[in-house]
C-alpha cells in the first residue's frame, strides 16, 4: 500500500475501520472486528443478522416456510407499496405467508429476488437485489433495495425501495 494511502487509512494504521475513519468502527456497523492472537492482526467476520437475512433470502427462493417462520416475528410489519393488488400492510406472520402465497399465484411462481449484498447492523439489514417476475404478458427485472427492522434474531418490520417505481406500478396494473 502507498505510504499516502496508509496514512489516509485508519485501518492501515491500526486506528479502526477505512470507511468510518474513526477508531472502534463496527460497534454498530455490519462488520465486526475481532482482534487475533497476534499484535496488529485481526479478522474480519460477518454480523450475525447477514447471515440471519442470508438464510431467510435462501428460504424464500425453497419455499422453506418453517425457515422463514423461524425468522419473523410473531407481531411482524410487511409493508407493499404501490398500487398493485399486493399492496398494503401486512400485520402477522399468517398475514405475511398469505402475502407470499398470493404472490407466487400472481406471479405463477416466476418471482425471484437476485440477492447481490447483504448490509446490516444490530437493527437493520438491507438486501440489494434484482427482482424478476412474469405475469400475464408481462415481465420486469429491477433493482431493488429491501429494508428489515430486526430484533433479537427476528425480522419485525419490513420495507422495499426499487429505482424503478414506475416499472414496478406498471408491472402490477
């Protein structure tokens, strides 16, 4: 690494993460930083709620219904927004199975969600995807960007953003 680049680097330098340029970054970021037996060593590992959001993206592409009950709150918030027949608040976790039922019958099972990243802290996850869906004549894949509440191991209030509203409202008319 250049020395100009050590030094603009907080993490080259031993003081914390590059991205935050702070030292004790990852108190409440996606990553955690656990210190190795070895003075300046250290590894890197994933928090618990990627891989907790990774396994429910997993279950959701099976069908793993007993999975992804494990993963919901009892009380769970699912929020579709839009104007299409799906759209709405979904309060339960029997509400939102009844919401994934009816989209795979809307969608003749053709709906996927392509996940590229998985960022998330002790309260939040975010999912970037690519959604791709049939119905009828139509079809769209857009970027998407799904937002997840979590507590205590347990998705508790869901949200989805894509860069394409437009395709979204014209794919569900």
């Amino acid at each position: 690494m250049p020395r100009c680049a050590r030094l603009r680097n907080p993490a080259a330098r031993g003081e914390g993460d590059a991205r935050a340029g702070r030292r004790g970054y990852g108190a409440k970021t996606g990553i955690r930083v656990i210190h190795g037996d070895q003075q300046g060593k250290a590894a890197v590992t994933e928090h618990p709620n990627v891989e907790l959001t990774r396994q429910g993206y997993a279950a959701f592409a099976k069908g793993d219904l007993a999975t992804l009950a494990g993963q919901l709150a009892d009380d769970v918030t699912w929020h579709v927004l839009g104007t299409g027949p799906l759209s709405g608040t979904y309060h339960g976790r029997d509400e939102v199975f009844s919401f994934f039922g009816r989209l795979a019958e809307e969608t003749a099972g053709t709906f996927r969600l392509d996940v590229h990243d998985v960022l998330a802290n002790d309260e939040h996850a975010v999912t970037l995807c690519t959604l791709s869906a049939s119905r009828g004549n139509k079809s769209i894949e857009i970027p998407v960007a799904n937002v997840a509440h979590v507590r205590d191991g347990k998705v508790t209030e869901f949200w989805t953003a894509t860069t394409d509203p437009q395709a979204s409202i014209d794919f569900w008319s």
